[in-house]
C-alpha cells in the first residue's frame, strides 16, 4: 500500500478542488425557483373575472411549482398602484403582475406613469379574453345590429349609449364602435355595471355596451337581449349571437384581456418555466369550464406573443383615446 505525504500548499490546493466541484451544487441550489412564495398583484377588486381569473390560474400553479401563489388585489385607476408595485419589484419571478388591456389603455389616458409599460415588464403568457356585449332590454324596439345601425344613421345623435366610466375599455368600446360604423350617437358614462343595466332596463339608453360575463345571467333570463360580441369570434357562452362583424359592422373587433406578466430582468428561465406551467393551468378541464363560465376565451401564449399584443393594444387605444378626444389625466 502506498502512502502519499501531502504538504500545506498541496492540501490548499486538494481543498480548493474540493471546493470547486462542489460550488456548481451550491449555485444550483441557491438558483432553485421558486424558494419562496410567489406574490400575484392584481389591480382589480376580489370577487370580479380578473380575480376570480387569476385565483384559478394560480391555484393550479401553485401546485405545480410546489409553493403557494398568494393574490394581492390592489385596485386603482388605471392599474397603476399594482402595476409600479411589480415594476419595481425584484426580477426574480416571486412578484407577478396580472396585465390587462387596462395596462395599454392607460398609456393613453394618463400624460406620465411612474413606469415604462412596454419596457418595465416582461411577458409570461395571455389567460384568456373577454368578449364585450352590445346589449338591449328584451322588449327593445330593436331587433338586431342592423336595426340600430339604421337608426342611428337615420336619426344623428338621437341614440343613447351606454358604458361604465369615461375611459373604461366597454365607454372605448363604444366610442370606437360610433367611429368605425360611421355613427354619430350620444355616449353615456355610469358609475357601474350595475346602474348600466339599471338604465338599460328603464329605457334611459338604448343600447349597453359591458363586459359579457357578468351580463351572461340578466341574458339568461331574459331581462336583456345579446345583439353581438364584440370580438372577430362567437362566443361560446352564446354561440348563437353574431359577432359585431358579422352583424354588419366590418373592422369592429374589440375584446379585454388578461395576461401574467413580471418585473424586466426577469431571468428567461424563470419565465420559461412559469409560462409552461400557466399553460398546463390552463389545459386543466377544471379551470377551462370554470373562466369559460364567466363569458372568457381561454387563450395562453408565448411570451413573445404576449409582448407584441400590448404594443398593438397601447397603439390601437391610443389611437380611439385621441379620436375620443379625451385629454390624458
């Protein structure tokens, strides 16, 4: 047997070899994703579709990366409160903004954020889009787009339209529907979906423009009527409603989206991962009959989809916002 004598300089040396082998398994545990919980800021109120959304989502993907997904809802004009809170927040995957098309619309609504939307976040993936409905009471006079098209073509700002407030993606809506059918109608702002309907119901406007999961029930039983969606698509709550396209209104093409998006510098392996794991949320049966349920096309995407989709919304809103004439906050 033979015996080897090892001097201090040899034994620093061995140690560092030692050493060094052994950091790659050090650094991989360090980098291990997630190591904590993630938190999902959420610029809405609880209990709406963004909420109930972004609660489903997470649930199953908390499973899947074996830490918990804790909501925080922090709603605000404009999203901004929950939208600074990720754009300064550390870029390493445990903050998540759920994105919306509020996030593009209030590019052009407001003169400075304290951010930079197309720069400050990065893409993780689409949950999913939410058709608009045009909508009348059951008893209205008007039996189809057509028909309200004609009138109001007919009869100059003699047709009243409403929406919740100025700058809401459903008042937007409206605006951009009176600009592409070529319209020239009265635009009537609420403090909210329900003193829309409440007015729809009484015969104060003629037509409603909402968000279509919440109007899906007062549709159900009868108390309004669907005369079409707003996007390039039926809807499969109620397929046999005509999209605004297809009911004679080319070039309206209109739907509100909800999308994860993080912190920029997010590592891309980070996004990788929570992108993929999104998509087998949304794969889930469970979670499709659940959004489908609230009026929501579920649609995942890659993250480069979803960054080329906010800078076509921020230009397409921007666009409607300045023939709206509204003056940025």
């Amino acid at each position: 047997m033979s015996v080897y004598l090892l001097f201090p300089a040899d034994r620093r040396r061995v140690l560092a070899l030692i050493g060094a082998a052994a950091w790659p398994t050090l650094s991989q545990a360090q980098a291990r994703f997630p190591d904590r919980p993630i938190q999902l800021i959420v610029p809405f109120a609880p209990g709406g579709i963004a909420d109930i959304t972004a609660r489903a989502v997470a649930e199953v993907m908390s499973q899947r990366l074996g830490q918990p997904i804790v909501v925080d809802n922090r709603p605000s004009a404009g999203s901004i409160v929950a939208s600074q809170a990720v754009a300064v927040a550390k870029p390493d995957g445990h903050t998540l903004l759920l994105m919306s098309n509020g996030n593009a619309v209030s590019v052009g609504l407001f003169k400075k954020l304290p951010y930079d939307t197309k720069k400050d976040f990065v893409g993780i993936s689409t949950l999913g889009y939410f058709d608009i409905g045009l909508f009348v009471p059951a008893g209205s006079r008007f039996a189809s787009l057509k028909d309200i098209v004609a009138h109001a073509k007919a009869n100059p700002g003699k047709l009243n339209v409403g929406s919740i407030s100025a700058g809401s993606t459903q008042h937007l809506a409206a605006k951009m529907f009176e600009t592409v059918a070529g319209l020239d109608v009265v635009l009537v702002p609420y403090k909210g979906s329900p003193a829309v309907l409440a007015a729809l119901r009484t015969g104060e406007i003629d037509l409603a423009f909402e968000i279509l999961g919440p109007m899906l029930p007062q549709v159900q039983s009868g108390v309004v009527k669907a005369l079409a969606v707003s996007s390039d698509k039926r809807n499969p709550a109620l397929p046999d409603v005509p999209t605004a396209i297809e009911a004679g209104v080319p070039g309206f093409n209109v739907a509100s989206w909800n999308a994860l998006a993080a912190p920029a510098g997010t590592p891309p392996a980070v996004i990788e991962l929570l992108n993929r794991t999104a998509r087998e949320a949304m794969a889930l049966p469970a979670v499709r009959d659940k959004l489908a349920k609230l009026g929501m096309r579920v649609a995942p995407s890659t993250p480069a989809e979803l960054e080329r989709l906010l800078a076509s919304e921020i230009d397409r809103w921007g666009h409607v916002i300045r023939a709206a004439k509204i003056e940025p906050e």
